[in-house]
C-alpha cells in the first residue's frame, strides 16, 4: 500500500508543534546563558491505573501524541513521557470489575502498587493490572513514549531534594493554594463549589492522576505538602505533626491504625507531595513543555492554574503549553465493564475498529472539541465516512486538513501502521459475519462472489478488518437483533402471495443468475419494483416507486429471515447462497 504524503496545510496538531518547538528553543536558548545543552522537547501525559483506564483517558495520551509525533516528523528529537500515576491513594472499589468485590475496601488508602490485583490476575498488584491493558492498546495504536512509574520514582527518593525544598517553602506553597481555595457560605457553613460539575464530567476523567484534587490542606493545624503512607497499614489516613526544616525530622500520625513514627525525611521514601504540588514539581524537574488536561482542571482552582503559579513561584520552572481537551463521548456500550460500570476502554474500542481507524478520531478533532466514538449500529458509518476519505486520499481530492488527519492516522514518524490489504465495507463484513456465525468457508465462499471480477481468494486479505466486524457481532449486536436464516420455507406467507408478490419473486428469481455479484444483486433487488411499473432498472425512483420498493423488501426478509429488516439484501442474498434463496422463495 502506497504511503501517504502528509499535507504541508496547517491543522491543530502542526500548531501546537510550532508553538512547542519555539518554547523549547526558548527555553534553550536560556539554557545556553548558564552553559547546559540544549533539552530535548518533553511532552507528558499523566495515567492513574486506579481501575480501567477509558477512551476519555486515552485524549490525555493521544492528544501529546500526535503533536510530538508532529516534531518528531520534523527531525527534532522528543520524548513522550508517560507517568504511570501507581503511587496515588486507592480512593475506592470501582464497580463492575470481575474479580473484585467489597472485601477490597480494606485496601483504601493505599498505594495502588499496594493493593492486590482483581482475584484471578496474572498481575502483581492493582496498578500493574490496570496498566497491562493499556500498554497493549498503546503499541497497537504505534503510541511510542517512555514510561514513568511514579512508585518507583518516590521510593527510589528520586525526588528528594524537590520534597525537602517544598517542605522548606509550605507557607509560601499554602499562601498560593489560600489564592484559590473555595469559600465557605456563611450562611450555610459548607464549601461552595467555583463550577458545578457535571456527573458525566466526573466519569469522563476517572482514572486520571489529575482528577485528584487533594492539596494537603485539612490534615492538621498546620499545612504540609507531603503526605506520608504509614508504616504500619500503609495508607495514607496520615497527619504530620512536626517537622524540622534543619534535621529534615518528620513526625506523624496514622488515624486509620493509630501507629505514629518519627523519621528523617531526608531518608525517608514512603510518601508523596500532595497532588497540586506533586504536579508541578514534575513539570519543573521533567522540563516539560506540553501537556494538555482536561476541562475539570481549567477552572480557577483547578491542578493545572494552582500549578501554573506553583512551578514558577516555588520549583522555578515553566508550566508547559497545556491546552484542555474535551469529553469523549461513547455510542452504544453493550457487555462493557468498567470502573462506572459500563465505559469502554481503548482495547474495547480496538476489538472492534483497527487502530488507524481510532487514531483518526482523535486526530481529526481538535482538543477542545468534543467527539464520541460508536460502538453501536453508528461504527458502519463511521466506517463508511473513513473509507470515503480514503479514496479521497487515493484520487488527490481530499482538502488539506482531512489529508493531514489521514496521515496521522495510518502512519507515525516510525512507519505506516497495519492496515487491510482489501477494506471491503465494514456493513458488509458484518453482515457476513452475522449470518455465517463466524464460519470460515462460508464466510470466504461469499466474500469471493461479491465481487467476481477481482474475487477475494483469502480471508487474510480482509483482516484485521473482518476480525473486527466479528467482534462487533458477537459482543455489541444483541442476540435479539442478530440474522437467523429459515430453514424451511413459510409456506402461509407464500400461499397468501398476491399476483403482483408472485411476479416480483418471479422477477428476482430469474435474474439470480445474471446478477451475481454484490452490485449485480443491488441493481436487481432495487429493479424488480422499477420494472413491474413500467420503467427501465436504472430509472430515477419516484416516491411511489420507493413504497414499492421498501414493501418487497420487507417481503424478501420475511420470507428470508422471518423479520421485516435485515442486513442489505444484496449482502443476505450472497450470504444464503442462490439454490437456498430459491427454495425459501418458493421457487
């Protein structure tokens, strides 16, 4: 398959790489003043692998994604990092995870890496198991980044001079986070919220290390960005008592077990900054300079704008280019599972779509713009608008920024992603694969009729796609809505035919032959009616002629299928095969 050029028009993805690419000559050229070499460009992405990691989640890493792979298609070197958020708090059970049930409860306030893995994992622990996944959809998506595991980090003390100067400079640190803190009604003695949030907005960034708001204020008298895990029971239920700036001497208290210690932090690994401060500490000590985030984190008050005034005021840094991006929406979740009970993740969506196909979804809209992905009857035409821009591609006719969202889609800086040598229709590979229950034979003998000019002589040259369309069946059609085949002509619907009904099957019966292949079937399926009125196959239908043909459509499925739809005739009647058609058309 020939590779695509990639437009040289501007789109939202080549925007964003200018303005990275000139922030981080910026930031070199200031580099240069102090005689450090110039950085490599550092964009980020922040997962928590508290439970299934979502399609939502996945615009946090595909939107950094596509604009480093923008830089890297440039010839500047880049790196992608990925901070697996596994030294977060367990902050509860997530619903409808096999293998878990309430017993896990006892496991909150603990680091993810340690709490066990659903009962049956072949995973260490929690986070590992959620993690698996999504590393697996990310090569398949050719998504290429380095990965950060934030337990090892802080376990290893590799930020200890970061904690100890946030330490040192907590009023400073309290001061910024009082500029935003939400203010209590007085009339009513609770928090007021700056921004209602929408319950759907909540879900959309669960599993996020960033939806998690805590800024360390509340624990005691005292403020402290720093939140040690006990030494007993290993949650976090913990409140600092003391701390010395000169002996780095830290004491707390478990208010889960009660256990209390006194220890040096500037030893002492098994703790975290709180996340408005562990955050921007990041971008200061990772030097990055773009990472999007999502809408809950735009408001004042938020991670990203406390953030903004945190890195520069206290770890002298920059806060990167981060633009917020949109809810993803899903169409259609049947036999899902996840931590809202029903949101797909990205292996979900890559059963049944292939990966250029998913790319191109994110791609093709901007951050800030909202989309959703089907998962329903709406995925047919979804495909069909992919493949409609494919030949636009392949004929030259495709505008600029369709072109652009094209080449990001099936091909990155490293090379051009798998795709199907033969992309038949993905309404008709399903409509295969529903009426031959997956039957390899079957499914191959139909596929080479459709077209018997060019046939298709290997089920290899319509995969990943048919692989996908099988899945669609099999997991989102319910049972009640799959294409079962009679067996036996109905033999009351045919002896109560009328003489125009027994014409129309005459008709249709003796074109079979002649008309063979998939167009060939489509031409007479919707000829039979054009005929019987006195017009040539080919005419124009007339709204009259459309209630015609709709009227012996329904005929054909229920004599075929016992239903008044069904998969496109053409497709069904192929699928049937001709001397079966015959024999339930009566014939």
């Amino acid at each position: 398959m020939p590779i695509v050029a990639q437009s040289t028009e501007t789109d939202w993805v080549s925007r964003f790489a200018d303005d990275v690419i000139a922030e981080s000559e910026r930031r070199a050229e200031g580099a240069k003043h102090i005689g450090a070499d110039a950085p490599v460009v550092v964009v980020a992405s922040g997962l928590s692998p508290s439970g299934p990691i979502h399609l939502g989640n996945l615009r946090e890493v595909m939107t950094p994604h596509l604009v480093a792979d923008e830089i890297r298609r440039r010839g500047h070197q880049v790196r992608h990092l990925i901070s697996w958020d596994d030294y977060d708090r367990y902050r509860k059970v997530p619903n409808g995870v096999p293998g878990v049930d309430s017993s896990w409860a006892e496991h909150i306030g603990k680091p993810l890496t340690s709490v066990p893995a659903p009962a049956g994992s072949a995973h260490p622990n929690w986070a590992e198991h959620f993690k698996a996944a999504m590393v697996e959809a990310l090569a398949e998506l050719g998504v290429e980044y380095d990965p950060i595991s934030q337990t090892e980090q802080y376990l290893a003390g590799t930020y200890r001079e970061q904690i100890l100067h946030a330490m040192k400079h907590r009023g400073d640190i309290d001061a910024i986070l009082d500029r935003y803190r939400t203010k209590k009604d007085p009339a009513k003695g609770k928090k007021q919220s700056q921004k209602p949030v929408d319950e759907a907005e909540v879900e959309a960034v669960e599993g996020s290390g960033a939806a998690d708001e805590d800024d360390g204020s509340g624990a005691g008298t005292a403020y402290f960005p720093y939140k040690p895990y006990c030494g007993s029971c290993e949650k976090d239920l913990t409140t600092v008592t003391a701390y010395d700036d000169e002996t780095t001497s830290l004491t707390y208290t478990c208010t889960a077990c009660g256990h209390s210690e006194t220890v040096l932090l500037s030893e002492f690994n098994r703790g975290k900054l709180v996340w408005k401060v562990d955050w921007p500490m990041r971008w200061a000590y990772e030097g990055v300079v773009f990472e999007p985030s999502g809408v809950d984190h735009s408001s004042p008050g938020s991670s990203f704008v406390v953030g903004g005034q945190i890195v520069r005021e206290i770890f002298g840094g920059v806060q990167p280019i981060g633009p917020m991006y949109a809810f993803v929406g899903i169409s259609g979740m049947a036999k899902m599972s996840s931590s809202k009970g029903g949101v797909p993740t990205p292996s979900d969506a890559l059963k049944i779509m292939e990966a250029p196909l998913l790319r191109w979804l994110y791609a093709r809209r901007r951050p800030n713009q909202s989309f959703k992905i089907a998962f329903d009857q709406e995925i047919q035409r979804l495909y069909d608008e992919w493949d409609a821009l494919a030949k636009k591609v392949t004929d030259g006719s495709a505008l600029p920024a369709d072109l652009a969202a094209y080449s990001r889609a099936t091909r990155t800086a490293a090379g051009e992603l798998p795709r199907t040598e033969r992309p038949l229709p993905y309404r008709t590979l399903a409509s295969v694969a529903d009426i031959t229950a997956g039957a390899e034979a079957q499914t191959l003998r139909i596929l080479s009729e459709l077209d018997p000019e060019n046939p298709i002589t290997s089920l290899g040259a319509v995969r990943p796609r048919l692989d996908r369309a099988e899945n669609w069946i099999t997991t989102q059609v319910p049972a009640e809505q799959r294409t079962l085949v009679r067996d036996e002509p109905d033999a009351e619907i045919l002896g109560g035919l009328s003489d125009q009904d027994r014409e129309s099957l005459r008709l249709l019966l003796d074109g079979l032959d002649s008309h063979w292949s998939l167009d060939g079937l489509t031409t007479l399926v919707y000829g039979v009616p054009k005929i019987q009125a006195g017009f040539e196959p080919d005419a124009k239908p007339t709204p009259e002629m459309k209630v015609a043909q709709r009227t012996f459509f329904a005929l054909l499925y229920q004599l075929l299928v016992g239903r008044d739809t069904g998969p496109r005739l053409p497709t069904l009647l192929l699928a049937v095969g001709a001397d079966r058609v015959r024999k339930l058309l009566g014939a």
